[in-house]
C-alpha cells in the first residue's frame, strides 16, 4: 500500500456504507439511499420516499453505519498506537485495562440511571484503569512497556471482575439482558447523537495521533533511541495513552466491549505498508472502518430477524485472522 491507496480505501468505505445502507428488510435501493441523504441535505426539495422508508435509512440505518466506521477507525487507530507505545504486537485497548475499565464505568453510570452521561462515565473509567496500570509499574520501579503491560493485564481483570459482580448483583430482568448484550458489543439502536460523539471525538483525536507519526516510528528502537532523537518520551507516551484512552471510552460506551479490531486490523495493515506509521495510521483507520462495517452489516442480517452482538462477529473473524498473521511473521523471522 502507498499513499495512492488512501482515496481507493476512502471510496470503498462510502460504497461500502451506501450497500450496507440498502441491506435489510426494507427493498431499499443504493439509489434511495442517496436520495433520502440528499433531502435530508437540503439538497432535493421532498423525499422520494415514503415517510417510514425514509426514517428507515435516515434515523435507523445510516447512524448506525457511520457509527460503526468511526467505531472500527477509533479502535484501529487505539491499538496500532497501543502496539507502539509498548512495542508488544499483542497490544490493544484491551492491553492496559482501558476496554475494561471503560466497560466498568459505563455499567455504573447505567445502573444508576446516568445514561446521558454514559460516555462520561466510560472515559473516567477508561482514564481510571490507564491510571492504575501506569502508577503500579511505576511503584514496581518504573514505567516500562513490559511492566505497564504486567500492571494493565492484572487492572484488566479487576475491572471486568467488578463489572461481573455490578451486574450479577444490580442488574434484573430486562436490563440484565440489555447490558449483557451491550457489553457482547452492539450498535443496536445508535442515535445521530451517539455517532455525532464518535466523530468529534475523532477529529480532536486523529490529528494528534497522524501528528505522532514519526515519534511512534521511534519507539521500536526504545525509549532511549526516542529520546535520543529528542523526543519527550514520557510526555509523548502519556499524551497518546490519554488520547487512546478517550478514543476507546467512547467506542465502548456506545459499541460496548467490541474486541480483536484493534489487535488484528494493524497486523494485516503492516503487512501491506510496512511499519512506518505516517503510511500505517491512515491506513489502519480505514481498513478498521470498512472491517467494522461489514461485520455489524452481518451482525443484524445473518440471522434476522434476531440479530448477534457484534463482538461476536469480530471474534469468529478476528481470530482465525490473527492466526494466519501470527504464522506469516514467524515465516519472515
């Protein structure tokens, strides 16, 4: 992959959500789909379409897909910056208790009947976890990537141990079914709200990850190297684990816990450009978008009328994907 291919991932991503538009019961055509979103623009005086159809695409169908190219793009770009920062490439937000953390706060915040406020409580849950983890490898005598990721793996399992006991003994009938469908991952009901979130998170966030760029190239050197080339490693390191923990407190409020994004999608991308990250970030978020896109397109049609989590999806696909990665490496090594 070159920068040439950057406007090829583009289109395929706005093709590939006008499809996904059209996808469902409805006999919605690519071609109403676009009229709808011209209306709603201001840009055709009256919809083509009935009233129903119409909120169909508008209200339903296309806040749904944005949401899940931003969610996909969000949690890519988390764990391509998580995999450098700790030069581990089993890195993901899941790595330092950030998903579970964030996981942690938004079942709070539910429970208490705070669900305006949702994404606050996933971010101070997200930013609590990356905390904890960065101030236990700094008591055990500095904050290194191995033992950031010692202190991440075992603030991981407090927080999801927490969530459990929150829900096991908060949570019934209805909502006991609701969250644990959310925590599974699911963009079922995502209002233009919610996905306004996502994308505003997105445009104060990418900036200063794209910006990084050369920095994080650094980092698969060490810390040392890095400074050497007069980076500020601990402030440049904080500052990224600040963003990526905002990044994933958002996702996981509203997609909940949706896994292997963020682990796979870098891998198969620097396989394609290599591992220099002005070519690898941009190229990651996409193809995380267009990945995320297609499986929550197969989450609520697979088996309709029910429709799976789509933490499901990512994991049945994730999975078998990261194992034929894993054996790719270990033949280049």
């Amino acid at each position: 992959m070159t920068r040439m291919s950057l406007p090829l991932l583009v289109i395929l991503t706005l093709l590939g959500a006008i499809v996904a538009i059209t996808i469902g019961p409805a006999d919605i055509t690519p071609s109403d789909a676009l009229a709808v979103i011209a209306y709603k623009l201001g840009l055709l005086p009256e919809s083509p379409l009935s009233a129903l159809r119409t909120a169909i695409i508008w209200d339903l169908r296309l806040p749904r897909v944005l949401a899940a190219i931003g969610t996909g793009a969000g949690l890519a770009l988390a764990g391509t910056v998580m995999q450098a920062l700790t030069r581990n490439p089993l890195a993901d937000p899941y790595l330092l208790g950030l998903s579970s953390g964030a996981a942690l706060g938004a079942v709070i915040f539910m429970l208490l009947g705070w669900t305006l406020v949702l994404s606050f409580g996933a971010f101070i849950g997200s930013l609590a976890a990356l905390t904890l983890a960065l101030t236990i490898a700094k008591l055990l005598g500095g904050t290194t990537p191995s033992r950031a990721i010692l202190a991440g793996i075992c603030i991981s399992a407090l927080a999801t141990a927490a969530t459990s006991f929150l829900i096991f003994w908060s949570a019934t009938g209805d909502s006991y079914r609701e969250i644990l469908s959310w925590l599974m991952g699911s963009l079922a009901g995502t209002t233009w709200s919610e996905t306004g979130l996502i994308f505003v998170v997105l445009v104060v966030s990418v900036p200063i990850i794209l910006h990084a760029g050369k920095a994080l190239d650094a980092f698969a050197f060490g810390d040392i190297a890095a400074a050497s080339l007069g980076i500020d490693v601990p402030r440049l390191r904080f500052s990224l684990l600040a963003v990526t923990a905002l990044l994933t407190g958002i996702m996981v409020s509203i997609g909940g816990a949706i896994g292997f994004v963020g682990l796979v999608v870098p891998h198969v991308v620097r396989l394609a450009t290599g591992p220099r990250h002005r070519l690898l970030l941009p190229h990651a978020a996409l193809c995380g978008a267009v990945f995320m896109l297609c499986t929550d397109t197969a989450a609520r049609t697979l088996f309709e009328p029910r429709e799976l989590p789509v933490g499901i999806i990512t994991a049945l696909l994730g999975a078998p994907i990261f194992l034929v990665v894993l054996m790719r490496y270990r033949r280049l090594t």
